[in-house]
C-alpha cells in the first residue's frame, strides 16, 4: 500500500494512521488484526530500503520515497 508521509514522521506514527496496529515496546505486534505470537514463535520482521531493520518502528523516521516491507516470520 503507498500513503504519504509528512516530515518527520516515524514508520508507527505512519501505521497507525493507515492501519489497524498492536505495539509493544515500539515494535509492531499485529498489522490489521495478524499478530506474532511467542507460543507460534512469529514476529513481523521489518525492512527499510532493502535493509533489516535494527530499531522498532517508533525509531525509524521516514522520507518520501522509502520503501517498508513486513513479513510475519518464524523464529526458533
């Protein structure tokens, strides 16, 4: 999905404006209702222009352009 972004916006200020998101700690938890969940071992996994992400998404301040992709992924 493309939505815009205003200067200075974080990539959760972003979600939560466009989408239905649970958040601990600044991390996402759940993206429109599909949650990770430590019972499953999943966690949504975050990529930002091509390169993991290494802050939750309350950190990670977004330009025009930027690409984010998450993907719900297992963990052992």
């Amino acid at each position: 999905k493309e939505v815009a972004v205003k200067e200075g916006q974080t990539l959760m200020d972003v979600m939560k404006e466009n989408f239905e998101v649970e958040e601990a700690g600044g991390f996402i938890n759940g993206i429109d209702g599909i949650m990770a969940s430590e019972s499953e071992k999943t966690y949504w996994h975050l990529v930002v222009n091509g390169e993991d992400a290494m802050t939750g998404a309350n950190e990670i301040e977004l330009k025009d352009g930027d690409k984010i992709e998450f993907d719900l992924r297992n963990y052992e």
